[in-house]
C-alpha cells in the first residue's frame, strides 16, 4: 500500500475501494466545467485510488493532472507550495510503480519545473532535472502531449537564467520550439511558445505572426467548447500586447 504525503487524507485499502468506479466518478468530476472545487473533488478520487494495494497507473496520471492544473488556479501562496511538493511526489510515485511509462517522467517534470517557481529554494536543482526528464520525454515520445517535451523544455530555456546560474539558453528554446510548433502546428499552446522564443531572439515580425496564429487558434477551440482555450486566447493576447 503506497503513502503519498497529500496532508491528512487517509490510506484506503484496496479491499475498501472500488477503484475502477472511483477513477470514474474522478473523471466524471474532470468532465464539468474547469473549476477548483471540481478539480479538488477529483484529485482526492484519484489520489483515493494510488493509494490502494494495486493503484493503477490512470490514478496517478489524473493525480498529477489535477495537482498541476490547481497550483496554476489556487490563489493562496502557501497552498501552491504544499501542492508543488504533493505533485512531485505524486510525480516520483508515478515513475517508481511504472518506469516503463513516459508520461510519469514528464508530469514529474512538469511538476519539478511547478516547485522550483513555488518554492525558490528548490530552482538551481530543480531546472537541471527538469531539463534531464525533458530530454528522456523528447527521446523516448516526442509527439506526447503534442511535442509537450519540446514546448516545456523551450520555455524552460527561455525562462531560466543562463550559465552559470541555470540552463538558460534563448537560443536553443528556440530551436526547440520551432520542432515543436513543426511537430503539431494547429496546436495553440506551440504557436504561443515559438512566438515567446521569437520574440526573445529579436525576431519580432515573425514573433507576431506566431502569436496572432496561436490566438486564431485558441479562438477556435474555445468556440468548439475547449476548457482550456480561454487561457491560451488570454496569454495570446497578453503576448501580443507586449509587442506593441
């Protein structure tokens, strides 16, 4: 039975749950409109679920999912920081139950990347991992999550201080994402990281071409009842905006 420190929630035997009913419910919660209180609901079900004598792997996936996507919505500081440290353990689970799936070292990655910006303390350490499970995602599934492994380590090139201090390198986030947005061009989220990147290494025509692409398709999916969209069509305006 595993323990995975999420506070004070409790260890379920897997002789007390019906796990397949409960990650149903889980992704029941996931299915209403995208709001905390949702979101919560299903990361106790999934977690629920990992913790049980034989937790399945969707269980954790959806764990890491849900964590993720509430540290990026939860306004109070100090529960980000218990979230990101929850993710990445949630993350570190995943990997050690099923380290033949990729998609366990890339939310782990995406976790780490979550508490190096929550918890500072953590950053120098953390973006040299996150650029190494980046690298195995790249390697081993290039196209999970629509090239995610190329977008996240762009940004995270982009975003991060150069040498010495960190793995920052404008340049290499570009190439980067440029195979990314080649990779899966009518995804909005690659279009808005390839203009970041432009726009960083001075191209700013270009750049804008990439954003105003990116919202036309963030437009879209919005229209189509994408719950995510409405984010991606916000940081596309907020990019273009800075250009002007």
């Amino acid at each position: 039975m595993i323990e995975i420190g999420v506070g004070d929630a409790p260890v379920v035997s897997g002789s007390d749950l019906d796990v397949a009913s409960t990650l149903l419910e889980a992704e029941d919660e996931l299915g209403r409109a995208a709001e905390p209180d949702s979101v919560a609901r299903a990361r106790r079900l999934f977690l629920d679920a990992a913790r049980t004598d034989d937790p399945p792997l969707a269980a954790f996936l959806g764990a890491a999912w849900a964590t993720a996507w509430l540290i990026e919505h939860e306004p109070d500081g100090d529960r980000r920081k218990e979230l990101a440290v929850e993710g990445v353990q949630i993350g570190q689970w995943c990997v050690r139950l099923h380290p033949e799936t990729v998609e366990c070292t890339y939310r782990l990655a995406l976790a780490v990347g979550q508490q190096a910006r929550e918890r500072p303390s953590t950053a120098v350490d953390g973006l040299d991992v996150m650029v190494e499970l980046l690298e195995t995602v790249i390697r081993e599934a290039p196209d999970l999550d629509f090239a995610g492994g190329r977008r996240v380590l762009a940004l995270v090139l982009l975003r991060s201080p150069g040498w010495p201090s960190g793995p920052g390198d404008p340049e290499l986030g570009l190439e980067h994402a440029r195979a990314a947005a080649a990779a899966f061009p009518d995804h909005p989220p690659n279009q808005l990281v390839l203009g970041e990147a432009l726009r960083d290494n001075g191209l700013t025509a270009e750049a804008r071409a990439r954003l105003e692409r990116g919202r036309e398709l963030a437009a879209a999916r919005r229209d189509a009842g994408d719950p995510e969209a409405g984010e991606w069509l916000a940081s596309a305006e907020a990019a273009l905006a800075e250009l002007r």
